[in-house]
C-alpha cells in the first residue's frame, strides 16, 4: 500500500512540475501580420 501511495505522490509532483514547465512555454505567443495574397478568380 506504501508503494502505491509514494507512486501516487510521485505522479503529483511530475504533474505539478510539468504543468509549470508549461505554464512559463505556453506563453509564447506567435508574431501577428497582416498577409496580402492575390487570388485570381474564375468568373466567366
């Protein structure tokens, strides 16, 4: 019972930590343009 409890808090704290690793990555946000692209249409 002892191994799966210290298993349990074992989880836990490689999640917390994970969940902090992505908290401080996912804030990278992309670079914002405007993108103009020509588009010929058929209209006959």
């Amino acid at each position: 019972m002892g191994k799966i409890i210290k298993a349990l808090l074992f989880l836990a704290l490689l999640g917390l930590l994970g969940l902090t690793g992505y908290a401080y990555v996912a804030d990278l946000s992309p670079s914002k343009g405007e993108v103009k692209v020509p588009v010929t249409l058929n209209a006959d």
